[in-house]
C-alpha cells in the first residue's frame, strides 16, 4: 500500500542519518531537548518495535511503567506549576494530548518533561543501539510489506487503519531521523517530497498548541520561503536552526530567481 512506501522512504531517510553514529557521539546532545543521543535512539528503537508489534500482532500496548511514568511526569509538572502559581499543590493536571515524539527544544523549558530511557534501558546499555535500530527497521519492514490499508489494528485499545498506523509511523521515524541528523552534525534535512507529504500527516494527527504537552513543543514559525523539511520540524516545534555545537545556522530557502523570472517553485503546503 502506499503508506508501507511512505514508512520504507522514512525509513531510509533515518537510516541515512545513523551513518555518523559512533559509540563516541552517544553522549552528544539532540534537539529533543534532555535527551542525548544514546537516548533518542533506543526510544526510536522502541518506535520501531511498536509498530512491527502493531502489524504482526494487530494490537500495540503501552508498557506499564512507561505509562506510569508518563503519568507522573504530568501529574509532577501539574504540582510544580500549582506551586509557582500560589495554588494548591496536585491540582488536576494538563492533557497530555495524542502523539509520539518528545516535547523539543521549541518548547518551554518549564513545559518538557524529564526523559528517562526505556523500561529495558539496564539491559541496552551493552548494547550498540545504531545497530540495534538498523536492524529493527529491517524486521519492520519486512513485517509491513503484506499489510493491506484497511486491516485494523489496535493501539493503545483505539482502532485504527493499517493505513493511519503507516503514516503515524513514518511522521515518528522521519522526524527522529532529523534529530538524528542534527545530533551528528550531518547536515541532511528531511527530502522535500516527503516532507511535504508528512506535514500534511502531522496537522491532522498532531493536538493544537493548547494540548501538545509534553509530547510536542509548540508550532515555530519560519519564513515563507523555508524548505519543507524546515516547515515540518518547526511545525513540530523543533528549532530548523538548532545544531549540536550550540550555534544557530541559516534557515533553509529556495534560491530566489533572478527578477521577471518565474520561480516554478510549488505552493506551500495547505
């Protein structure tokens, strides 16, 4: 189906990003902000792996610990605002809203919460996680190719389409594969085609501002003119900018053509 071609292009793309990966740069910083590389890859790991879940097993959990933590991370964030506020401590807290990815550095720092590394993160750390998720995209796709658009999988006890499922995945996958990308210094931003097609992906699944926390960072705004993978991150309130040593680069443009000339260049995406 055409959303197993889409998941397999992002798929590729972030392959391509784990290229620089070493066990050196583990520790570096990623745009998600709180998290080091070693940890961004492992969850992207775990990304992966809930969604060959999803498609083998027709159903994708939430692990326990991961949705107490989760829950605490709120209900702490709900208690630290109350305090500043003057207000009485445990008052009910925010709607996390739906989604995937981590609250980045668009967001508030008072806003993201805490990461901590996956609940089997004791058994990871012997392990390469750049070959681990090099090989659990391979599994995945492999497990997708069959998939048919209506079959209807389970997440989290909502159903949802095979089809819905891909294209979430590939938005996650594509996304992280930027962060990726910025961790190491390698300066690949996401292919604009796909871009595009996955910014459209994101403004139907991705909350409102009011209801991002603590999954998304709120929408930044970039220039008109702005490549698509520029306007997909910003739309996710990652930072086009951001880079691992601290310093903000140019934002991407289209060459402008000289004046009386048409650019030919496509309308922005709606």
């Amino acid at each position: 189906m055409a959303e197993t071609e889409l998941l397999e292009r992002a798929l590729g793309y972030t392959l391509c990003a784990l290229r620089p990966v070493t066990l050196r740069t583990l520790n570096r910083p990623t745009p998600c902000r709180g998290w080091d590389l070693e940890t961004l890859l492992w969850h992207t790991d775990d990304s992966l792996c809930a969604l060959r879940e999803g498609i083998e097993d027709g159903y994708v959990g939430v692990p326990p610990r991961a949705e107490a933590e989760s829950d605490a991370q709120v209900r702490a964030q709900a208690d630290a605002e109350a305090a500043d506020a003057g207000t009485e401590a445990g008052a009910e807290p925010r709607a996390p809203g739906a989604g995937t990815a981590p609250a980045t550095a668009g967001a508030r720092r008072d806003s993201v919460p805490r990461p901590s590394l996956p609940p089997d993160g004791e058994r990871h750390r012997r392990d390469d996680p750049a070959a681990t998720v090099r090989a659990t995209a391979s599994r995945l796709l492999g497990a997708w190719v069959a998939a048919r658009p209506d079959q209807v999988l389970s997440v989290a006890d909502l159903p949802l389409t095979a089809a819905a499922v891909a294209r979430a995945g590939a938005l996650e996958i594509a996304v992280h594969g930027w962060d990726i990308a910025r961790a190491t210094g390698l300066p690949r931003p996401v292919p604009a085609a796909l871009a595009n097609e996955l910014l459209r992906t994101a403004r139907q699944l991705v909350p409102s501002p009011a209801l991002r926390f603590p999954l998304f960072g709120p929408p930044l705004t970039v220039p008109a003119e702005a490549d698509p993978s520029d306007r997909l991150v910003a739309f996710l309130g990652r930072d086009p900018a951001w880079n691992a040593g601290g310093r903000r680069r140019a934002p991407s443009r289209r060459p402008v053509p000289p004046p009386g000339e048409a650019s030919g260049r496509p309308p922005l995406t709606p």
